[in-house]
C-alpha cells in the first residue's frame, strides 16, 4: 500500500468518474428499480471508502493489483509546466506546483473551518430549544422508535425549531430530531418518526459528514465538491422512504406522502430552505421530491439485487487498478548514470542475440549489452540479430 501524488490523482480520477456513475443510476427509475436501493446506497458508501484510501495497491499478496500507465505526452509536459521557477525570494525558486500547493491547502482549511463553525453553531442554538412536550409528540415518537429500534431505551431528543424547515435528526452521540413548526396529524408524526430514526439506524449523519471531509479535500473538483454529495443525499433519503414505506400499510403511505408535501410547501412558503452539511437531504428540490414521490407510490424497487451488489463491488475494486506516471527520457541519477524507463506494454522491448551476447533495448532503444538475460527482463522476447 503505497500513498504518493500520482495515487492520489488517480483516487481524485475514480472519485469523479465513480459518482457520475451512481447519479447515472440515481435519477433513472427504472434502473433503480432493478438494480435496487440498497445497492445504490452501497454503492455510494464504497465511493466515500474509495476516497478515503488514496492509494496504490502495487503488490497484495503477491499480485500486483494497480496497474502504472505511463504518459509520455501530456504528464511529462505539465510537471514540466508546474515545476518551472515562476520567480524567486530570496534566491529561492518558487514553482507553480507550490503556489498550488498552498492554495490547495488554503482551501481544505477553509472549507473544514466553515464546516466545523456551522456544527458547532448549531449544536450551541439546539442546546438552547426547549424540548417538545406534547403528548401527542412524545407518544408518536415512542411508537416509531419502538418499531426502529425495538426493544431498546429512547435516546433522542425532540424539538421544536423553523431551523432547517424541514424535519430533520441531528448529532451521532446525542441525536436530536428537529420538527419544524408544520401542523402534523397523530398519524403523520408517526411516518416523520419513522423516516428519522431510519436515517439514525443507518448512521447517515456519520456517512455524510465523512463525505463532506471528502468534498473539502476535493473542494477543486465540482463532481466531487457538488455532485457526490448530492447523489449521496438523495440516496440516503430514498433509502429511508423505502424502509418506511417498507414498514406501512397502504392508507398510511398516504399519509406519509402528505408529510412529505407538507413539508416541501412549508418550506417554500416560509422561505426557510437552509441546509447545512449535517442536515440530511436536498431541501425541497422539485425533481428531488418528485422522484421520492413516485417511488414511494409506485413501490417497486427492489431493495437489493445480486447483480447490484456485484457491478457495486467491481467498479470499488476497478477504481484501485490504475495509476498514471509520467514516462522521461534522458533521465539521470546522481552519478551521471541514464535512467531508463519503458512501457511495460510496447512492442519496442526485446533483446538481440549476437553470437553469445544480448544487446537490451526499451523502447526502441539500445541499453546495454550482456552475455545473458537478467530476471528483470527475462519476460522479453529475443530475436536473432538478422530477425529484427
């Protein structure tokens, strides 16, 4: 397991082409409802993992598992482009790469700074919120977490608060549930509940605060910093309707789809659509609310399929297989030496037998000559000098 920029690059690389894959699956009904919902939530899980292990997998048990493709065009030529003397201080040459090193620096901090400003400004107003003390509340609650969570003690608390506008659980240790200020029958708190607690169950705050740490690293990358955090939003809400959904009978899907209507025209008409990175879903988006819509109603997506988990588990276990290097010519080490390098995969690699000698070339070109054929290159074919 070896860390270096090129792995890094390359984990930024199958990153973004990852989530243009999972919103590909995400907004298409059909292939949800084949694929299922629980596999696309995998799926967005293994692309926060992928990000989180920036590395090359050169040599696992004796295989050597990541792949170095070599550039000979366009890598050479942007390091070249990035570690050129842009201009000195004090007879120090600063680079381009260093320029963006510390831009990119700047922005991590900054954006993990706004992050951790906005959780603890939020823990500090809930701290403040009186608790819900309807029974009405309060007895909704205990029915929806006893279905959740069977058997076990409630730990959440509930209040009231017109923060989020919309019903939103916030915190992993100490979780509280936020109601916004919305006229909600006995039977629709019960749905809201449910839809809450199935986010706690499946530790979605944690999940996405782990995404919004990824997005900050990758706050450069718009498929990242916007996209990845959407599609994991929307997959996060569509796996809690399907639970809830899962968990009612007909007459109460009814009344869960009111829920969700309530809320979006609250929200609306309140102008109190702030989401912040701990807040779980997408506001009130229209082609959000109506995709939740017609899978709530139309209940026919699977929860999880063989073959979901599989396509979900090849592209992870892809997405490790390649590293992209520059490829130099005329490179020399420390005492005056050329430093040969070659694709693996090129037609240009073999020996030439003369007499009882070998004459090495890569590339096409001429190395060295030896009178046998050591193991690095033993896999080489050998021609006779009139052969090639």
């Amino acid at each position: 397991m070896i860390f270096s920029w090129s792995s890094f690059f390359a984990s930024a690389i199958a990153i973004s082409f990852l989530s243009v894959i999972s919103c590909f699956l995400l907004y298409r009904n059909r292939i949800i409802s084949r694929f299922g919902i629980i596999c696309l939530y995998i799926f967005a899980i293994l692309v926060i993992l992928r990000g989180c292990l920036p590395f090359e997998f050169s040599n696992v048990y004796g295989v050597c598992f990541t792949k170095t493709y070599y550039s000979i065009r366009i890598l050479p030529a942007l390091r070249d482009f990035v570690m050129a003397d842009l201009f000195y201080i004090d007879r120090k040459p600063i680079t381009l790469r260093e320029i963006l090193t510390v831009v990119w620096i700047i922005g991590v901090i900054v954006n993990i700074g706004k992050m951790l400003y906005s959780f603890l400004s939020c823990r500090k107003k809930l701290a403040c919120m009186p608790k819900a003390e309807s029974s009405e509340i309060l007895a909704a609650f205990d029915k929806a977490f006893s279905h959740v969570f069977p058997g076990k003690s409630p730990r959440c608390t509930v209040v009231n608060s017109d923060m989020f506008g919309t019903a939103v659980i916030w915190g992993v240790r100490n979780p509280v549930i936020v109601l916004p200020n919305v006229k909600y029958s006995a039977r629709e708190l019960y749905c809201v509940f449910l839809h809450e607690l199935f986010h706690l169950k499946h530790r979605d705050n944690l999940i996405k605060m782990l995404c919004c740490l990824l997005a900050a690293v990758h706050w450069w990358n718009p498929l990242i910093s916007r996209l990845l955090i959407s599609a994991v939003n929307q997959v996060q809400e569509l796996l809690a309707d399907y639970q809830v959904g899962r968990s009612l009978n007909v007459k109460e899907i009814i009344d869960y789809l009111e829920c969700i209507k309530k809320a979006a025209a609250y929200t609306i008409s309140a102008g109190t659509d702030r989401m912040s990175f701990h807040a779980l879903g997408n506001g009130n988006r229209r082609p959000y609310i109506l995709q939740r819509f017609r899978l709530i109603m139309e209940q026919k997506a699977a929860g999880y399929t063989l073959k979901g988990i599989i396509l979900a588990g090849l592209c992870f276990l892809m997405s490790f297989s390649f590293v992209f290097e520059p490829y130099y010519n005329d490179v020399y080490d420390e005492n005056g030496n050329e430093v040969f390098f070659y694709l693996e995969s090129s037609d240009d690699n073999y020996y030439i037998q003369n007499a009882t000698q070998y004459d090495l070339y890569l590339n096409g070109r001429y190395v060295y000559t030896d009178d046998i054929i050591i193991d690095d290159f033993k896999e080489l074919p050998v021609y006779e000098g009139e052969e090639k």
